[in-house]
C-alpha cells in the first residue's frame, strides 16, 4: 500500500514540527486515519501513542515510517511529489502521484517553423514541432505570434506584410486541453522581453477577450474595409454576449482615433468572422 499523498503531506508537516519540539500530538482527522491504516500494514505498533482522540508523532516513529518507505523503493518524508513529472518521481521511488503530478505538456508548446527536411519524409511548406518552453532562446524572434485554431495554425504562413518588420517570428499554437498551459508559460515568459505579441484568431467578441487575457500587443485582422463587408451575424453568436460589456469597457477607453476603435463598433453591431474565412492582407492592430 503506497502512503497516500494526504497523509505524506500531513507527515511532512509532521516533520518540520518536529524540528523545533519532541513530539507533536495531531486530531483523529482524515490525513491521520490514513497514517494509522499505513502503519498497521506494514506492522508499525503505535501503541501508546495512538488514542480514540489523536496520534501522537515523535522523531522515533518518523524513523520507523522512513525505514519502511526506503525498503520498499518509496520516497522518504520530506519530499513531497506533488509538481514533479512522472519522471521525475521515478527518481524518488517506486511510487506514483497522477493526482499531482506535473503534466507531460505542461511546459510544451506547438511551433509553426520553417521546413525542415527529413529523410522519409515529403517536404511542406512549414513544419509542425513540439518543443520545451524552457528550452527556447526567446532572444532569437522579433514577435511571437499567438495562432487560436489549430487548422489556421497549420496552414499560418509568416511571410506576410504585417510580419515583415521583425526577424524569424515566433509561431505558435494557443493551446487547448493538450497545450494550453503550455502557452501560458510562453506567454509568461515572453510578456518579459517587451516585444511584440500578435494575436492571429477569430473576429468576434470571445478571440479579442483571449487576446487580451494573454498580454497580446495586436490583433492580426484584416483590414477594416474589407472586414466590414464580409462580417457576419453567424459568425458572433449570442453565446459571445457575456464578453462583449469588457469590449464595450475597452472601447469607451480608447482614444478617439484609435485603430481598434471600428473593429470594437463592428463587434457590437453582433457581427463577426472566423479566422478560416480572412482572405487578403492581415493587419497589426494594436490594442493598447
């Protein structure tokens, strides 16, 4: 029986009181029950220390507990599992955390890149990787460019006006359930360097709240002319409405000839447009 997290937890807190009393006395609480069951299986004898009321902790029994988690391959008391990757537990042991476990993807991002080419494999115009946040020298691309649909994030090609001013941009996926976190980490880490972060998404009332919560610096859209022609009603459902009073919040905050200013106007009017339906040149629209 591995020693539940809870009572680990409660053990190493345990531990640390321990440093500065001769025993310390703790309530029959859930955590507690869980250390006694634990102790009883693997022949620990409590035996005056254990009352209807609490468990009483001394160094001698953290040592009997600690010899047991050693023998059995298990990470000793004060070292808690909780973050570490499944990896990075197999250091400490035998055991196992899921619960609280570090994510294989927390830190991994998804990156439009140049082609690479590869033996066995055709050539495409870009190519697709994962990568390591931690692993990226941010200080080699002039912008990150934040793509929020997948399908767009494939078919993204940088080499577009909007884009021309800055050296070997950044692109990368938004995230969902799979790289989600790991953007946010990017995002973090980027908001650092002060440069550009440009948001390339849908056109309605949710994309530009996403844009914002990220710290982007500018919307990719189309220009405003064209995007006021092919905006549509279908494309900003009224699911979008709980987002629309920040714009509108946004909106009376800007300066009067601030570029976002009529693609704001066109949002409230309730109508929109998807990223897979922009056609022409896209625009840097700033947003601060």
């Amino acid at each position: 029986m591995n020693l539940p997290s809870r009572a680990r937890a409660g053990l190493n807190g345990v531990a640390r009181e321990l440093n500065r009393q001769p025993t310390v006395e703790k309530p029959r609480r859930q955590w507690v029950d869980d250390v006694v069951a634990w102790c009883r299986q693997q022949d620990i004898d409590l035996g005056m220390r254990l009352s209807s009321q609490a468990l009483r902790f001394d160094a001698e029994l953290l040592a009997q507990i600690d010899s047991v988690l050693a023998s059995a391959h298990l990470a000793p008391l004060g070292r808690s599992l909780s973050g570490l990757s499944s990896a990075a537990q197999a250091k400490e042991g035998v055991e196992e955390d899921k619960a609280t476990r570090e994510s294989p993807r927390a830190w991994r991002v998804l990156l439009n890149l140049p082609p690479q080419p590869t033996p066995g494999l055709s050539n495409e115009p870009r190519c697709s990787r994962d990568v390591d946040v931690r692993h990226l020298t941010l200080g080699a691309f002039g912008a990150l460019v934040q793509v929020e649909n997948l399908d767009s994030f494939y078919a993204f090609n940088p080499n577009i006006n909007a884009l021309s001013g800055y050296a070997q941009p950044l692109i990368a996926y938004r995230g969902d359930s799979h790289y989600g976190g790991g953007f946010a980490h990017l995002a973090e880490v980027w908001r650092k360097t002060r440069r550009p972060h440009l948001y390339a998404g849908d056109f309605d009332a949710k994309g530009v709240a996403l844009a914002l919560d990220s710290g982007a610096t500018h919307l990719l859209l189309p220009d405003i002319a064209w995007l006021t022609q092919h905006a549509t009603p279908l494309h900003q459902p009224a699911g979008q409405l709980p987002y629309q009073r920040r714009l509108r919040q946004l909106h009376v905050s800007l300066p009067p000839q601030h570029p976002l200013r009529p693609y704001l106007t066109l949002l409230e009017k309730q109508r929109g447009l998807k990223q897979q339906w922009f056609e022409g040149d896209l625009v840097a629209v700033g947003v601060g």
